[in-house]
C-alpha cells in the first residue's frame, strides 16, 4: 500500500519477551487522514485519526504528539500530522518497554532504551509527561500484575512520579469506568497482588480503594491466618484466582473484597473480628457502587462476603442450612453463581501462608448437594394433588432429604 507503518507497543514488547502478541497496532508516519481512506483504510477514530485495515481489521494510526490541556486522563490535545517522526509518537508512550516499533523489513526501532529495560525487567517512564496521565498509574500497577512473575520492577524514579501524581491530586481526576476495567484485567493476571502492592507503593491505593488500604495492618488469628495482616491475606487470595478461576474477574472481584469487614472491626477486638461478614455488606455496596462495577460482579461480591463462613463449616452444617445456602446463592436459577460462589471462598481458604495446597472438600460438596436437590421434580408434588404453599413445603422437605442422603466426605477444619 505505500504507507510507511511500524508495529508498535505490547506486541513489540511481548514478541521481544517471546510470548503471544495479542492485538497488534500500528503507527503509520508521513500520511494524511486522506491517504489512508484512499488506500481503503476506514476511519473509526473519534479524537485522533485511527483506521482499520481493509482486510485484517488491525488497528492503524497516525503519528502523533500530544499536549496536557486538563484535569484527567481525557485532557489532552492531539496533533496529527505528515510532519510528525516515529520517535515523537513512541516518546508520547507510558512506558520504554512499550515505546519500540518494528519497520516492514523487521528491524526493532528503539529510541528510548525500551530493549535494555525490557531485558534488566525494569518498567521505568518515557518522559516526564507520564505525569500528565493519571491512568498510567493504574496500567503500571496492572503492567506488574502481568509481568512481575517474570520478574520486573517498576523503576524508582517511575515511582517517585507517580507518587508526586498522588500528591498533586491528578489521581482523583480518573473516572469510575476506567478504574473498573483496569482493576478486572490486573485481577485476572498471573499475580494480581502486585497490583495492590504497586498502587500502594506509590499512596495510590487509599485514594482508589481505601476500603481495601484498611485492611493491611489489621491482625487476624494466627491459627486460623499465619499470614496474620489481613491485607497481606487479601492478596495471597486473590493470587489463588488465576490458578483456581483463570480469566474469572467476577470471583476475583469477590476475592478482593470478601474480607472488607475486617476492615471495620474496632481494634480492641482484633484479632478476632466476629461478625465481620455482616459488617463488609457496606463496604463492598460502596466500592462496587463508586466504580461501577457490574450488578453480576456485585451481587457474587455480596453473597461471598456474607456466607464465606458458612461454606467453610458447610461439611458440619445441617442439610437445612445447606439447601438455605443454595436458595440464598439463588441456585435454582443460576447454577453457575454457585461454581463461582465456591471458587471465591476456596481462594479465601487457599490464600494463607502455608496453606495454599490445602483440600477443599466443600467446594465438591456444595456442588453436589445442587446437583441432588435439583433432581427432585416439583411436578411430583403437583401430580399429588398439592397446591400453592404445600408444593413449596413438599419441595424444600424433598431437597433437605436428598441432601440428607449424601455423603460427606472429609473434614477441612475450621476456618474464618
């Protein structure tokens, strides 16, 4: 086609890390918004000039530079234009590791140092104008979710800015969307508590998620937590997420925020924090209210942080309060809320120090005594002649029989 373009960021990164590309973008220098329509490129782009291709549907954009005019990461100045080099537009990037490009005779381009820093596992800022982004914050934080397991470190002075960013309040400039979707995709990476660690290392987490800042410092039992902070417990549960729910970001929401009730127990209580279930329905209401995370999301988040106890004793309980579980759950109708019901609080009891291999039989069991009650037929009930409140008092007695009926096997121990 002509056009001088260049494959830039992640998939530049991830192809020099030698993992899987994904979605690959790219910069086109020397052109006009006209030249790419005429090369039959289609025009999607809202604030700056970006083109799909005709055929593959990749992204395609014009170089460009851009200029702070405003509060948050939407105040911003774009100019594209023919003039504007391949260096200038990698030097608007967040990160060096995501400043490269390849030209179409495959040879990296890397003005910035991107390479060297790829290969010392640093993500360090291009310019100064990472400071200008509030967003960047977030992205590092779930830049070190993806790639701190293959050992990267934010740089200290990329820290030091974003601390500054903290302090001069552009921070609380991000708006609740954008908070959301960068929180669900660093919670369904290989280590979503560098996430955590990352914001807080920087002030950024008591101003995005202070319901969850409380919870580090505040002691828990040790023989039921020998991890004993709560905070650090968090993040060792929400770390079991991957492995236990791999691409689930609604039970690692629920993970996330399972525990926030201990956030609120007044310290002449700790380490034990009774009734702490009831005391977290404020506090997840609220974040998932103030970010806009979704109703599905919100609801699990809701159910693990109210019965996460209950499912841990469920091989001691009654088979009354089992099925009295399942309808709370709404089990009936959404068997698969069940499932994530079961991953989120297998994640609480495998997120403890020295715990992390630890059998969950309640899991299975619960699974089980679901699938039992849900082979009892109503129409049964129906065929006998009952009507209204006595099919519903002959299907909860047939339920809590079958249940009943099953065998428990195993015993975990108790846990809170």
């Amino acid at each position: 086609m002509g056009l001088r373009r260049y494959l830039v960021g992640g998939a530049v990164r991830d192809r020099l890390l030698g993992q899987p590309e994904g979605d690959r973008d790219w910069v086109v220098v020397g052109s006009t918004p006209e030249d790419m329509v005429a090369a039959g490129f289609r025009p999607v782009g809202a604030d700056f000039p970006v083109f799909l291709h005709p055929v593959t549907n990749e992204e395609y954009a014009l170089a460009r530079t851009e200029r702070k005019s405003g509060r948050g990461y939407k105040g911003f100045v774009f100019h594209a234009g023919p003039e504007v080099t391949l260096d200038e537009d990698l030097r608007r990037r967040d990160f060096t590791v995501n400043a490269m490009a390849i030209d179409a005779e495959g040879r990296l381009i890397d003005p910035w140092g991107g390479q060297a820093d790829l290969e010392a596992r640093v993500l360090r800022h291009v310019s100064p104008a990472f400071a200008e982004d509030p967003l960047r914050v977030l992205r590092a934080a779930r830049f070190m979710a993806r790639f701190a397991p293959l050992g990267f470190r934010v740089a200290d002075e990329t820290i030091e800015l974003m601390r500054a960013m903290v302090r001069d309040g552009e921070i609380d400039h991000l708006v609740p969307e954008r908070v959301w979707q960068e929180l669900r995709r660093a919670l369904v990476e290989a280590r979503p508590s560098a996430f955590l660690q990352t914001l807080r290392a920087c002030g950024a987490l008591v101003r995005i998620l202070p319901e969850v800042e409380a919870l580090y410092g505040v002691p828990q039992r040790p023989e039921y937590h020998p991890e004993v902070d709560t905070g650090i417990h968090t993040e060792m549960v929400i770390d079991q997420c991957p492995l236990l729910a791999p691409g689930d970001d609604a039970v690692a929401y629920a993970a996330l925020v399972h525990d926030l009730g201990k956030g609120l127990t007044p310290p002449a209580e700790w380490p034990r924090h009774v009734a702490h279930e009831a005391r977290g329905i404020g506090p997840v209401r609220a974040v998932s209210a103030r970010i806009k995370v979704p109703r599905e999301h919100r609801d699990l988040a809701l159910i693990v942080c109210e019965h996460h106890l209950v499912m841990h004793r469920l091989l001691e309980v009654r088979p009354g309060t089992l099925l009295s579980l399942l309808e709370r759950l709404d089990g009936f109708r959404k068997p698969e809320r069940v499932a994530r019901f079961a991953l989120a609080c297998e994640a609480d009891a495998r997120g403890r120090l020295g715990l992390e291999e630890r059998a969950y039989p309640q899991r299975a069991h619960l699974l089980a005594a679901l699938a039992v009650a849900r082979q009892v037929d109503p129409r049964a009930f129906v065929e006998r002649g009952l009507e209204g409140p006595a099919i519903a008092q002959a299907l909860h007695q047939a339920r809590v029989e079958a249940i009943a009926g099953m065998d428990v096997a195993g015993n975990a121990g108790r846990m809170s």
